[in-house]
C-alpha cells in the first residue's frame, strides 16, 4: 500500500491547481487527439505536464490537466485494487472496457465524482435502491466518446463530507486504498447488483453488474446532514 501512496507525481499539487477551474467544454475525441500526447506519453508528473503547455493551444491548458489528473488518479486507484489476492490485471494494455479482473470476473473501474443533480445524505450511503439509481446515472451520462462501454463497472465516488472539493479526493491516494480493500475484503459477487441499460451504440438492453465504493472522508456521522444536496 505504501507503494501506492508515496508517489511523488504532484497529483495533489494538480488538484489544488484545478480547484478553481472546470473542464471549460465537454470531453470531445477532437480535442483528445490534440492532447493525448503530452497527457498519456510525455508528462509522468504535473511539473512535466505543465513544461509541454506550449506544445497545446493555450485554451486546451485546463482541459489537458484535467485530462492527465482524471489519467494518473485512475491508474493510481488500479494500483489499489490489485494489490488485492482477489484481482489480476488485464494483459491487454489500454482496454477499451475492461481494467481488472475480481475473481475472474471483468471490471472497468470509474473513479468520478458525485453528480450535482443527486442529494447525498446518510440514506444513500446504505440505500441500494438509491445506489442503483445512481448508477443508472452514471451508465447513461458517460462520454460518448472512445470509452463508452455498458459493461461491468466499479464506480469510485468521491464526495467531500466537509466541502465541496470532490475533485480534490482522487488524489487521496491513502484514503482511496483503504477503502478499496475494505470493499474486496467483504464484497459478495453472488450479491453485486445489476443496472438495466440501454446502449445508445446498438439500442439493446443490458445487464452489466455494478456497485459504487463512496471515497467520502472520515467525519462522524452527526457531521453529514440528512438532507444535504451535493454542491
């Protein structure tokens, strides 16, 4: 675990850069291509990131950094989960719909944040009917871009308890691990819910297995208020 943890990448210096920003403009296969460069093959931390700004419209800057945290912050929260006896890794690197393997079963894993159109409150933290609701969410608004897929996903969803940086959460590196090897240690495969999806690439109905891990920090419960809308 300390190997995930003790990264020097400035992930943290990344998200405290980001916090007053947004993507400027939706995740379009266009503007991925004039990014994929200095985000997946040249920038292995945000110092190098940032010294390949001039190789990208400067209006494209934001946009190419949340791409590289969104890149760094996934792969990290990989590194948690197979770190567990359960998971093996895909061999196919750069799969388009499966990241891992729990028990032989195929996952991708989405590590998000939580949706301003939803309350969280302490109900949803147990509410599998309202978990599966949001996971509905999650499966229809996805990009439709180059990963869209209606396969079996594990969703990482941060919400900060205390505030309203969820973004900030990816990288907390430790809390993430914890919480991913709780989740393995008790998880029931013969129990993981299913979502009903229509994919929009062939209109047909499927039935992918999915469950969502909440990345939320340790505040006591009296410190989440019963109705609190995500801001």
């Amino acid at each position: 675990m300390d190997q995930i943890i003790n990264q020097n990448l400035g992930i943290e210096a990344c998200a405290e850069f980001l916090v007053n920003h947004s993507w400027g403009q939706k995740q379009k296969n266009r503007l991925d291509k004039k990014t994929n460069e200095i985000v997946y093959k040249l920038s292995k931390t945000f110092e190098q990131l940032q010294s390949y700004y001039s190789e990208i419209p400067e209006e494209l800057h934001i946009y190419a950094t949340f791409r590289w945290y969104s890149f760094v912050t996934h792969n990290l929260s990989l590194e948690a989960f197979l770190a567990h006896p359960r998971v093996t890794s895909e061999k196919k690197k750069n799969h388009k719909t499966i990241d891992l393997y729990i028990d032989g079963i195929p996952f991708d894993v989405k590590l998000t944040v939580f949706p301003k159109k939803f309350c969280f409150d302490q109900e949803l933290l147990t509410s599998k009917p309202r978990q599966e609701n949001l996971i509905q969410w999650y499966y229809t608004n996805q990009s439709k871009g180059n990963r869209y897929h209606t396969g079996n996903r594990l969703f990482l969803v941060c919400y900060d308890l205390l505030g309203t940086d969820h973004n900030s959460m990816k990288a907390n590196t430790y809390l993430i691990a914890n919480k991913v090897k709780n989740y393995l240690d008790n998880l029931d495969l013969s129990t993981l819910p299913t979502a009903t999806v229509i994919d929009s690439k062939t209109g047909q109905r499927v039935h992918p297995m999915s469950d969502i891990i909440f990345i939320t920090d340790e505040a006591s419960p009296e410190d989440i208020p019963k109705s609190w809308a995500s801001l």
